[in-house]
C-alpha cells in the first residue's frame, strides 16, 4: 500500500471487530513508526501507553460522555499519549517562539501511528474527548493525557465513507 492509498483508505474507525485481537508483529510495526515520528528537537515530549484487556475497556469508557465516542470500548488496543517533559533546546525554543511544539509532536505522532495501521490492515481512531484524571488514575500516569487512540479491526458493517474535505482551490494559496 502506498502513502495515496493510506490517505485514501485511512477514516475514523467507529465500530470495530471484538472477535478480533491485533497480532503482536502489527502492533509492534505501529509503535516502531510511532517511534521514528518527527518531533522539536528530537525531544519527542510524550509517552505511549499501550492498554489491552479490560484495561483498555475501562479506558475506552473512561472517553465517553455526552453520547461521544460510544464505540471506545470495543477497540482491543488503546493507546494512551501523555505528555512528557521537552527537551532543553525545543522548551526554549517553545519559550521564545511562543509555540507550543508539543501539540504539534503529539499530531504528528497521532498521523504516524494511524498511517501506519492502516497500512497493517488496522483501523483507528484519535480521541481528544476524555476524562483526563479518570486515564491518569488508570494508567499510573502523573502527566497530563492528551490524546487516545483506538486500534483494532473495523467491524464488517464499517465500510470507508467517501471523504468530505475542503477543495485544494479551498484549502491551498500559491504566493511569489
């Protein structure tokens, strides 16, 4: 599978397959692209929390409320990002740039790994919508979550939706 056809192919998992458990080489190929992500510095200002079982059940609900993200709980991996630290030079970077990096680490981690999975056959979805304390408490972490992503195998019933984006004439400028 080329890239073209990982963006192609690439939606929101919303239902998935329970029957199915992700094999260790597939999850092992998502972590290994997870790892080589692009970040400031190098840095790489987050940690994965790989949740399976009923950890990753009580995560999955952990993410639902007000009628979001009722299919969580149904994914057989979680991966949880927590923020880590910066790295000297991208902090002060940060500091006097007045970005915030680490956001944009955690995104380009995010496309890495649900690229990634597609290309192992997996399917995914990236949840900005949790309970931050009830995750913390769950995985023993001290830092701050700040995304989840479900991994596992789409249910037969999800097919891939067309997608609706913005034209490129929409969304791209050409400037001399």
């Amino acid at each position: 599978m080329d890239f073209s056809e990982i963006c192609l192919m690439r939606q929101s998992c919303r239902k998935y397959d329970t029957e199915r458990d992700i094999e260790k080489e597939k999850l092992d190929a998502v972590l290994t692209a997870a790892r080589l992500a692009p970040s400031a510095c190098n840095g790489q200002p987050y940690h994965i929390t790989v949740c399976k079982g009923e950890l990753a059940k009580q995560v999955g609900r952990a993410t639902m409320s007000m009628g979001l993200n009722g299919f969580a709980d149904e994914a057989p991996v979680l991966l949880v990002i927590s923020d880590e630290p910066y790295v000297k030079s991208a902090a002060l970077g940060a500091k006097i740039s007045g970005s915030d990096y680490r956001s944009m680490d955690i995104g380009i981690l995010a496309a890495y790994i649900t690229a990634a999975a597609t290309e192992q056959g997996l399917s995914s979805c990236i949840l900005g919508w949790l309970n931050c304390e009830k995750i913390q408490k769950l995985c023993s972490l001290e830092n701050e979550v700040s995304l989840v992503i479900t991994l596992g195998y789409a249910h037969p019933e999800d097919k891939l939706r067309n997608k609706k984006r913005k034209s490129i004439e929409e969304l791209v400028s050409e400037k001399e």
